[in-house]
C-alpha cells in the first residue's frame, strides 16, 4: 500500500547540468562514494573505500543482466524514417519494440533496418509495437543495432560506450539500461572482495527503457509501474541463507538488484529474510512505508528527479536524508546518473 500523502514534488530537487556524467570515470574503481551511515550521516570516500565497510561472510548481490544494442534505426516500407528501440525479447524472432515515426505503423507494416534487416509489425501492446522479425533479433542488434545510451548522455554511443556502459560480470543478455551501480567494480576489486571474505551472488532483471521515465501523476500511488523480467535463482537463494547463518548482511549492488530480490520475496514470503527462488515480470514500486524484506544495504548512484529509482532510495532512507544526501553530493560536486558516482547506504543494524 502506497501512501497517498506521497506526491511528486516531495521527490524533486534542481541539479546543475554540468553534474550530469557524461563519460565515465578514467578507470572503474575512481568514482567518489558518499556513505550513508547508520546514524544518516554522510561521509565523502572514494570507491575503493567500500571494502573498509564491509566485513567477512557481508554477501554482495549483483544484476548480471548484459545490455543489448537494442536501438535501431530505418524506414518503413512507405519510406518514413523510423527509430526503434527493441524493449523485450519474446522469442527467437520476435520482441516488443518502441518506434519513433511521423505516423505510428499499423499490423502489417514493413520495416527495413540499414538495409539489411527486415521485420513486421503485427500488433501492439499499450506503447509498444510487437514486432516479428526475418532472422533472430539478438543477430539482428549485434549487427545493425546501436548501444542505446541513456537520454541525458550527449554523445552517439562509442567504442568505450560499448566497453564500459557494461558491468565487467555481464552475461544474460536482455537490457536496454545497464545497472550502473555494477559499472565501478572492476576484476580486480572482485577478486579483492572474495580474499577478504566477502561473498557475492547474482540476479537477473533485464532493464527496460521504462527506468528512464518520469512519474507523470502528482500523486505517488497514481502511478503505474513498467513491467521488468527478472530471476532469482536457488543458488542465490542458497547464498542468502548461508550469509544469514554467519551474521552477514545482504548487500544489493543497484535498485535493480532490490527489485529483484523483493519481489521474489513478495512471491512466496519470507523466513529468516531470505526469499524464495522465483523468476518472472515484476511491477514492483517501492516508495517510502516499504517494508523491506531481504535488502540490509544498497550500493546505488545518483538517480534522476521525480523517478521511481529516487523512490526506492528513499524507501531505504527516507525523504529528508534523501535530499540532505543529494544536496550535499550537489555541493559538493559529485557526478550523476548512469556514469556517475556511488552512494553507499549502510544496514541499520551492525
């Protein structure tokens, strides 16, 4: 149950353009990290510093979506241009599609990809084109698709792009947004992790475009939250169980992975705070009053204003050390968004 006194404004604030990353940091691991302790004060580090807060049998769980190069750009067969951005995956030859046009395809129309790919639209889902295509869409996009960078980044997708707007664990493939809290760990933090005792486990939920979009309703529990594929596997689960035995504390690296592991709790319930295995589409919006089922910490950037990610920050701190954590990473100049830095918020409980 969403609280209705919950409204858009509460989750505004002004952020100076010049803050927004547009390139990612030099190397992974030189991102700033501003920790949220268990007090809710704030504390500058850099990333490495995240070790220091962290102790043996602390399980870090990870989003190991991989993103595709979903955006697409072609004709219809009448000649208007269109760009697509290919949302889901449905089958071997088929997804669900965005498409920019002058007019909206109807069933039945041909599309052309750089001239060498075609495709037909065959329906609709609310936004989105279902579309049926001549050869296999994941061979399609590694051929004439385009890395879809998120709409504040300025420049056309590149070769350090295609490098670094993926986690270094990326497998599944299936995003169309990377979670970018992965983005600063590199292998040789990984490794740093598993000498000091520290455990990691993975999720998937493949992110959908849907993460960049506003709320448009002023009032919080108005909004319709967008459908997102996600996994929780037994061995996670496992891993969960095992941390809970040692007195570790579960660490989700990314909104996404909080998603994930909530919503497979929301399934079947939970004992001890570990959930279930479960996979499946998840309408999770977490908003402040969430009760927090697996999740002890969360390792997150910097996120958007009025978005359901902001949301789900607060949800874990609050509104008020929510805008007194962004108003100090404002001041005190820390990047945002998808390429920028870190915030670290620390469990409650030792």
């Amino acid at each position: 149950m969403i609280n209705p006194n919950l409204s858009l404004a509460d989750f505004d604030y002004t952020l100076p353009p010049e803050l927004i990353a547009q390139k990612p940091a030099v190397q992974r691991t030189q991102s700033r990290l501003l920790r949220v302790s268990r007090n809710n004060t704030l504390h500058d580090h850099t990333f490495t510093d995240l070790v220091q807060f962290l102790k043996p049998n602390d399980l870090l769980v990870f989003n190991n979506t991989k993103v595709i190069k979903a955006r697409l750009f072609g004709q219809k067969d009448s000649g208007g241009k269109i760009e697509g951005l290919v949302e889901r995956i449905l089958a071997p030859q088929k997804a669900l599609m965005h498409i920019k046009a002058s007019k909206a395809p109807k069933p039945g129309t041909l599309l052309l990809f750089a001239d060498t790919a075609r495709a037909e639209v065959v329906g609709r889902q609310d936004d989105l084109f279902e579309v049926n295509f001549d050869d296999e869409v994941l061979s399609v996009l590694d051929k004439v698709g385009h890395l879809p960078l998120p709409p504040y980044i300025e420049h056309s997708a590149d070769l350090e792009d295609s490098e670094r707007y993926q986690t270094v664990y990326a497998s599944p493939m299936g995003a169309v947004a990377a979670p970018t809290a992965g983005l600063h760990f590199d292998q040789v933090m990984l490794d740093r992790l598993t000498q000091l005792g520290i455990k990691t486990s993975f999720v998937t939920l493949h992110v959908g475009a849907g993460t960049f979009q506003p709320v448009r309703v002023e009032k919080i529990s108005d909004h319709i939250m967008h459908a997102e594929w996600y996994q929780v596997s037994q061995e996670t689960v496992d891993a969960i169980a095992q941390c809970r035995q040692q007195g570790g504390r579960v660490f989700a690296v990314g909104t996404t992975s909080v998603r994930a592991l909530e919503s497979a709790a929301n399934q079947g319930g939970v004992h001890n705070r570990i959930p279930v295995a479960h996979s499946g589409d998840t309408r999770l919006f977490m908003t402040p009053g969430y009760e927090i089922k697996v999740v002890d910490g969360l390792l997150t950037n910097f996120h958007l204003p009025q978005s359901t990610l902001l949301m789900l920050v607060s949800a874990f701190i609050g509104i008020d050390t929510m805008k007194k954590a962004y108003e100090h990473a404002i001041a005190q100049r820390y990047r945002f968004f998808s390429y920028g830095d870190a915030m670290l918020i620390e469990p409650k409980t030792l």
